[in-house]
C-alpha cells in the first residue's frame, strides 16, 4: 500500500489554493509546509504532496470517499477552486457496478478524482 505521494506543480501558490478547496470536503488539510512543498492529509498525517517544480506529464490520482456524496461535493469544491470539469459525478458500471465518482483536471492538468465504492 502507499504511504504517500506527490506531484510537481508549476504555480505552487495558486496549486496549493486549489486542493486546500477541492480537497476540504474530504476532510483533507494543509497539515505541513517546507520549501516549497506542501503536504495535505487527514488526522495529521500528510498523504498527498505539492512540489513546487516543473511538471512531468500529467497524471492521474484518485481519492477514496467513503460515500458518494462526499464525490459529490468534492466535484463541487473543485470546480469552485477553479478545476476544469472532466467527468461529473455519477456511475461507472464499466469498472464495477458500484463505482461512483468524479474527474477534475487541476490547475497543472493532472486528472484528479474522488471515488466512492460503496452503494447508495
């Protein structure tokens, strides 16, 4: 399992601002900041990182929400933040019947979900 991750991002200000927004209704905060790095996570453990850097290729990373209307409201934050729609939140039977999420391109285009497994 991962214990954390991060990503570069080219504008660590306005990055930082947006996934303190999209990420709040998943219980995520600004927990750590050193040099340009921050770190968000829950119950005081920084998981997911900002490296203030040039970006590699954009990429893809999912948040899980243990239910679906914490997708819903991530999606809502997110767009607020200044996120790009790139899937709004509803059903993907393609990848199991239960699997609900959303899809917003960050500021740097990395594609950036919430997903909840779960059933209504």
């Amino acid at each position: 399992m991962l214990d954390h991750i991060g990503i570069t991002v080219a504008d660590y200000e306005r990055s930082k601002a947006f996934f303190e927004q999209a990420l709040a209704p998943l219980r995520y905060e600004l927990l750590m900041e050193i040099e340009g790095w921050a770190g968000f996570g829950v119950d005081g453990k920084p998981e997911f990182w900002i490296i203030n850097a040039n970006p590699a290729a954009p990429i893809h990373i999912a948040f899980r929400c243990p239910d679906r209307k914490g997708v819903d409201e991530f999606y809502r934050a997110a767009l607020a933040a200044g996120g790009r729609d790139n899937g709004a939140p509803g059903l993907r039977t393609h990848y199991h019947p239960n699997y609900y999420g959303a899809f917003i391109h960050d500021p740097d285009g990395n594609n950036i979900e919430a997903v909840c497994h779960d059933r209504e």
